[in-house]
C-alpha cells in the first residue's frame, strides 16, 4: 500500500537534501525505492554491502543519476561531512535521499555542516488515518482493533495469520538488543538491557521513575535513564512528560513510556488503547511540526494531589487540547472536566466503545476511531 508521505518526500526532493527516519522495519528502504520509481537512473547503495560500500567511497556513480539513496550511511566514520561534500558538488538536478534509523535522528545537532541543507521526515508506523486515506479495503472499527492487536509495522499488521505476526515481533526485539543496540552504543550488559525493555513492556501508560527502575534493576539512576535515552534514539519507545508552565504544582518528573509497536505493550486493553492513542497523537503533532513547521508538542497533565489527564497537545508552549482515553466510560472525566473548567481548556474524551457522541462545554465526548481518523496523519 502507498504510504501518505511519499508524495511530500518526492516534492522536498526537489528542494533540498532529505532524511527519511523512523524505526527499524517501519518501511523506510520500502518507501525510498517506491519514490526510486518515479526516477529514470537512480541508485540504492546500502553501507552494510561491501560491494555499496565502495561505491560510495569512491562516488562511483554516473552524474547523470537523477536519485542517489543512501541507507545506514550513518555507520560510516565522518558521514556527516562526506554527504555535505557529495551534496555541495552535484549536479543541479540531482536528489538525493538519506534513510536509517537511530542516529539519523540526531539531526538537531549536524551543526553547520549540513545547516540549511536537509529536510527530515519522520516515518511511523501505520496510524488508523493512514489507513483510511490509502483506501486500505476493511472497516474503520476492524482496523482499529487489529492496530490493537498487531500494531502498525507493516509486516506484523498485514500478515496472513495472527502467529506470524508474534512470530515476527520475537525476532524484531532480539534483533533490538543483540544488534541495534550494540551498533547504537557498544554496551556490555545486553542482559539488563534486555530486562529493562520487559519491565517497561509492563509500566506503559505509568509515570516510570528512574530510581525505583533502578532498583528492580540493580544499577543506577543515570544508567537507566542513559538506557532509555538510546530505546528513544531507537525508535523503540518514546517519553511522553508533564506540561508543567501555568500549570499550578504541575509535577516536573517521572516521564510516562510508551511503544512505537503497540505489539510490545504487556497490559490490559485499556493500557494498549492508551499506548495506541499516544503513537497516534505523536504521529499528528510530528506530522504537523516536519510538513507545516507548527510548534506542537505530545505531554500530559498531572498536579502533586494526583489529578491526571492523559494527554496534551501544547502550541508554542500554551495547551491546545486535553485528551482523556477510556474504553467505554460514557462519563465525562472528572479530571478532564477539573483541568478544563479551572484553565478554560478545550478537552476531549476518546471513548473506543461509545454509541452517542456529545458536547458539555469545553469538552466533547468522542467515538475514539471517529477522531483518530481525523487527525493530519
């Protein structure tokens, strides 16, 4: 199926140099040779082929190739420098298009090397809208509950049988920590690393606080958060924390975990609603920040006395919508409903099994695959 991006990859080809970015598996090589397509003479050179490899040291390409795609260029020694070379003298009309994960992603700090000279897109998984959009033939709610299930990589969501998907997933985490790992940073305690990854499997949706982590653990703070912070370079989880500005006694702590694979999340229902929820959520304000510059942020609300909301999506630092997610409550949260009226927020409260939407106030009550399907990505 066509991912929605390809078309906004193609068009910021035509301006600049573009990272594609995203977890592993995601379909990232996939989509860059979709886009190859459209283009006469192109080239695909991957750094982990020896063959690619020499290749791209020597720039033995034809100048007359109208696509050049790097993939895992990044595990080359002076990346940064060698592409700001290779874009700095290349004929004018040709595109070039660099994909990987993990240290792709560290684009904030090129520097002035390739200042100027990138756009970066961030590919997730499968998203209900996405869905939706590409015409993918089966109905809203049996989508929504097979994203539950299976998550949205493509190959778990849209394997024939339920076990090739969990068979798929067994191998996706061993690769996770026996190789993306080790080429991420060289770590020698896999084994803790391996433990951390099952512990946050099980906290999803929950404040996550380093020290009692560590202590399950048996290493420091500083170690389990520097364990996180390479799962978040990974693709593997991301944190979502708490909007603390003109938010009173808002707690400035413990991060809440969630999973780029909704696969991964161990829990009840209402936890891998919640988990789903978040990648959605990420996906619209990531989406809305790389193709139209908005300054939109993913946290949530949570004040010292215990009053949570799960989500916020916060514009230039002031809360744009508050967002509770329920499986079936047909009540209005009482904390969502507190936050709204005590700062005049608009609220909404996603419901997965509701029959009748409505509005009170500030707040409106919504059929959750409705609004997920709403949303810009």
């Amino acid at each position: 199926m066509k991912r929605l991006q390809q078309e906004l990859i193609q068009k910021d080809l035509n301006k600049k140099l573009v990272f594609l970015v995203g977890p592993r598996q995601v379909g990232k090589t996939w989509l860059a040779k979709q886009i190859a397509k459209d283009y006469k003479k192109n080239v695909y050179l991957n750094y982990d082929q020896i063959e690619d490899r020499k290749i791209i040291s020597q720039q033995a390409w034809i100048d007359s190739t109208a696509l050049l795609i790097f993939d895992e260029l990044h595990k080359m020694k002076g990346w940064k420098n060698y592409l700001k070379g290779v874009f700095d003298t290349k004929p004018p009309e040709q595109k070039i298009l660099v994909t990987g994960s993990a240290r792709l992603d560290t684009f904030r700090q090129f520097g002035d090397s390739l200042a100027g000279r990138f756009f970066v897109h961030r590919l997730l998984p499968f998203s209900l809208k996405e869905l939706l959009d590409s015409e993918y033939e089966s109905d809203t709610e049996e989508l929504l509950e097979q994203l539950l299930e299976r998550g949205g990589f493509p190959e778990p969501f849209l394997a024939s049988e339920l076990n090739d998907s969990a068979r798929w997933r067994n191998q996706y985490v061993d690769g996770l920590i026996r190789h993306d790992v080790l080429d991420f940073e060289m770590l020698h305690d896999l084994k803790t690393m391996s433990t951390l990854v099952e512990l946050l499997r099980r906290r999803v949706g929950s404040p996550v606080s380093y020290l009692a982590l560590a202590e399950d653990l048996a290493v420091s703070p500083t170690t389990v958060k520097k364990y996180i912070g390479i799962l978040e370079g990974l693709f593997v989880v991301f944190r979502v924390t708490p909007y603390s500005k003109n938010i009173a006694r808002s707690l400035l702590k413990e991060p809440k975990i969630y999973f780029y694979d909704n696969g991964m999340v161990i829990g009840d229902d209402g936890i891998k609603f919640e988990n789903l929820v978040a990648v959605s959520l990420l996906k619209h304000v990531w989406g809305k920040s790389d193709y139209e510059g908005s300054k939109l942020n993913l946290n949530y609300l949570k004040t010292k006395d215990d009053k949570e909301v799960d989500f916020c999506i916060t514009d230039f630092d002031k809360v744009h919508l508050i967002v509770e997610v329920k499986l079936s409550d047909k009540e209005i949260s009482k904390n969502l409903r507190y936050f709204s009226e005590k700062y005049d927020l608009k609220g909404v409260q996603l419901v997965k099994n509701l029959r009748q939407e409505r509005k009170e106030g500030k707040i409106e009550l919504r059929r959750a695959s409705g609004f997920l399907s709403e949303l810009w990505l």
